[in-house]
C-alpha cells in the first residue's frame, strides 16, 4: 500500500468515532464564534472594540479552564486503558475521581482568576473601550469555569469507551441555548434590557452548565449506573486522583503555554493598534512636525504616567485618541482566529478520536495498530483540510463577512487569514498527532515542545517579523507559519519514533 493511501477498515473506525466528537466540538467552539457574530452586528462603538475584548477574553479564559479542562484528557487515557482490558469498575472509579478533582481546583482558580483578569487586560492593552467591554466579559466567563472543567471530566469517561455521541448530545442542545439567550441577553427582548458584550458571557455560562446537566444525567442511565457503579463512597482514591493529576498536569501546563504564546501575539498585535493611532498623530497636519517628532513622549504620557495632571491629561487626550482610531489589528486578529478555531477544533477531534483508538488499542497490547491508528488520522485531517484552507484562500471575504460587518477590519484580516488558511494541512498533523500522543500518556513530551516553540520561536519571532523588521500585521502572521510548520515536524517525529508504545497509565 502507498504510503499516502489510507486504510478503509481502519478511516471508518475513525471517522465514526470522530464524527460526534467534531459535531460536539464545533458546536462547543459556537458559543464562541456566536458571541463575535452577535457582538458583531452591534453599533460600531460596541462592535471593534467588543470583538476586541472577546480576542483578549477568550485566551485569558483558557488559560484558566483550559488548563483544568486537562483533566479531561486524563480521564479519557485513564478510561480507555480500562475499559479495553474490561475492567468496567476501575473505569467508574476515573470518572468520580475526575469529577472531584476539576470541581474543587476549579472552584479554586476560578476565585483567582476573578481577581486576576482586570490586572491582565491592563497589561494586555491600554485601549481604554476594549477594557471597559473586556474586563466584566471576561470575569463573568470565568464563572463558568467550574461548569466547563467539570463537563471535560464526563467527557473524558463517555470518549474513553468510544460514545461519543454523548457529550455530541449535550453540546447542540447547549449550543441552541446560547443563541437565544445571546439574543435575548445581548440586544434585549421584552423586560430584559440589552446588556452588550456582557451579555454574551452571561449566556454563556448559563449554556455550559445546561450541558454538564445533560452529561450528568446521562450517567444515571441504566446502561451506565450499575455496570461503572460512578458515584459510590469507595470510590474516592486519593491515589487515583494523584495519577490522574500526574498525567493531567503536562497536558495543562502544555495549555497554558499555548494561551500565554497567545496572549503575547496578541499583546504585540495591540501594539501595532497604539503604533497606527501614533502614526495618525504624526501624519496630521494639524499638528506639525513638532508632534511628530513628540509622539513617543506623548505615547509615554499617556499610557504611563500615574501623577494627578497625567491622569487629567490622559482623559483628555488617550480616550479621544482610541475612540477615533479603534483596535483594528485587535479585531481582524479575533476574526482570524475564530476562523481558524473551526478548524483546529475539527482537527482535535480526529486527534481525539485518535487518542481513544491508540489507547485501547494499547490496552489490548496491538501496539502496530494503535501506530496506524494515528498515522490514517493524518492523512485523513491533511488531506481534507487541505481542501478546506483552499476555499478559505480563495473565497476570505465571504469567510469574514459572516463574523463582521466592519469593512475595514475585514480587509484587514485578509492577507493573514489566506496565509494561514495556506497552513491548513500542517495544522492538521501537528493537532491529530499532539491528541494521540495525549491519548499514549505523553503529555509531558508536548509540554515540553510548546514550551520551548512558544518561547523561542512563536512570540520572539512575531516581536522580531512585526516591530523591529517593520513588517507589520502581516509579519505576525509570518511567525506564526514557523511556529506551526515547527510543531507539526516535531509531533511527527515524535510519534514515527515509537518511544509512546512504553508507557503505562
């Protein structure tokens, strides 16, 4: 057989096994892309700056739920290794670990992160609407975090066995939900007055904790409730806990370094905004040569300094100034990833597919089959998102129209969504091969290589392409086509190496 041909028995196997996990996905992504769109249809003074808000928001969520949302990837290899040696019990026993430890971590970070985000946002940008909008979006999602976290743990278990139309299930209705009370939350409708970008969030959470409901619920299904026996008293290991902890944390840690590389790009992003507001000072003929050659200064003072004149002087001149020149990069930056997001999500449920079928595979001691497992998988993202960034090249207008209303953060989003789009088939490996790595234990290989990318190569080279070469928007763009060209050789090496077949969970 070609080494580009993909094995039928083999494809079918993943793509029933990834096809609701892509569904559930998606549609858990489309809480997401359903706040940008809404938010998006608002007056502009609300809209750029608002989709702004939600670039910086989400990230600094992430980093938060993200990391606790790892227990999901333990609890799915822990389950899979169980249940495809039979051992139904032992496979209850994950679950009710799983579901101890992200509710009371999470309640924990959720505590911390509320206090946390004002001083976040404040590094991240000083574009005074995009804090005004971001800051409360971002601390009422934080409150769903628990929700979130809690919901990962389920579907770790129901993905582990292979069902996972359940948690498919779980995020449509979830999903139908947030649109409506986006809606109702957003615009106002009847009593309920319009609440603007907070009122996305709000709904939100209500969303996610409407679908743990569901997750929750379908574990006392007679199916399920004496054959895993989840929620007895003996259950509760602290040695189970321990290792799901031990194989969870490399997986959130590698998550926080993804978030935190993120939230540089974007930070850098934001600085190209402030640069362009300075570049409207110099150029305007109002203001002479003597502005121009002022405008660090001025730039200093009005982000800087903190005695009674800086801050009158501040009022006076940084809102005026931010409010006729909003965060375009910021904004074009948010659609851009959306966008993306769609795909990354998909590719990360065939990853997850994956780490399912490579870990029961191993648990059945078929080591040959659980490599083959992945290496289909990847053919089968590449070759169809290959296909997709094509569109995406082609046809980026009508891709962003659907996000945003604004012309002129829609033309400025182009050139870095088609070069992106042109990345597709890399993005595809690096995501599938990093799932199925997670699903063989190898959390703390991946850890490893997204600290060390994110730190040397994705955010040093964005500064370096963007601000010292001059390259502008389009140059953070260009660092991230080495960071995701670097990943994807990295995971596959890693995976064609076989050192994973070893590892016990």
């Amino acid at each position: 057989m070609s080494a580009l041909a993909i094995d039928l028995q083999r494809s079918k196997r993943i793509v029933w096994l990834a096809a609701p996990i892509v569904i559930a996905m998606l549609t858990q992504t489309g809480i997401n892309v359903v706040d940008t769109i809404f938010v998006g249809k608002l007056d502009a003074s609300y809209s750029i700056p608002g989709q702004a808000a939600l670039g910086f928001s989400l990230p600094i969520f992430w980093t938060i739920g993200g990391f606790l949302a790892a227990i999901g990837v333990g609890t799915q290899a822990m389950t899979a290794r169980r249940f495809g040696a039979g051992q139904h019990k032992r496979a209850g026993t994950v679950l009710a670990n799983g579901i101890i430890l992200s509710v009371v971590s999470s309640l924990v970070l959720t505590a911390v992160g509320w206090y946390a985000i004002p001083y976040f946002f404040r590094f991240l940008t000083s574009n005074e609407a995009v804090l005004a909008l971001g800051i409360p979006y971002a601390q009422v999602r934080v409150l769903g975090v628990t929700g979130m976290v809690a919901t990962t743990a389920y579907k770790g278990f129901f993905d582990g066995m292979g069902r996972t139309r359940v948690h498919m299930y779980a995020c449509i209705v979830m999903n139908a939900c947030n649109i409506v009370l986006n809606y109702s939350l957003i615009f106002g409708i009847g009593p309920i007055p319009a609440m603007h970008v907070t009122g996305a969030a709000i709904a939100s959470v209500i969303s996610t904790f409407i679908g743990l409901a569901i997750m929750v619920g379908w574990t006392f299904r007679d199916e399920f409730r004496s054959k895993f026996a989840f929620y007895r008293p003996s259950n509760f290991k602290p040695s189970v806990m321990w290792s799901m902890a031990k194989l969870s944390f490399p997986s959130g840690a590698a998550q926080i370094f993804v978030m935190a590389g993120v939230l540089m790009f974007l930070k850098i992003i934001a600085l190209l905004d402030e640069e362009a507001v300075l570049n409207s000072l110099g150029n305007a003929e109002f203001y002479g040569a003597e502005l121009t050659r002022g405008a660090p200064a001025l730039h200093s003072a009005i982000t800087h300094v903190r005695e009674f004149a800086g801050r009158a002087f501040t009022v006076d001149w940084a809102n005026t100034l931010m409010w006729s020149r909003p965060p375009v990069y910021t904004t074009a930056a948010k659609l851009i990833i959306d966008l993306l997001s769609i795909g990354f999500v998909t590719c990360i449920a065939f990853g997850q597919a994956t780490a399912t079928l490579v870990s029961q595979s191993m648990g059945e001691k078929n080591y040959a089959e659980a490599e083959a497992f992945g290496w289909d998988s990847v053919k089968l993202g590449m070759y169809f998102f290959g296909f997709v960034g094509l569109l995406v090249i082609l046809f980026p207008e009508a891709f962003l129209d659907v996000l945003s209303d604004d012309e002129i953060v829609i033309q400025a989003a182009v050139p870095g969504l088609r070069i992106m789009a042109s990345l597709e088939m890399f993005i595809a490996m690096a995501l599938i091969l990093t799932q199925a790595l997670f699903g063989a234990g190898n959390t703390k290989f991946v850890m490893v290589a997204e600290l060390i990318l994110h730190g040397v190569c994705l955010v040093p080279l964005a500064y370096l392409f963007a601000v010292v070469f001059d390259w502008g928007f389009l140059g953070v763009w260009m660092s991230a086509t080495v960071y995701v060209v670097a990943l994807g050789m990295v995971m596959a090496w890693k995976f064609w190496e076989g050192s994973w077949k070893e590892i016990e969970v």
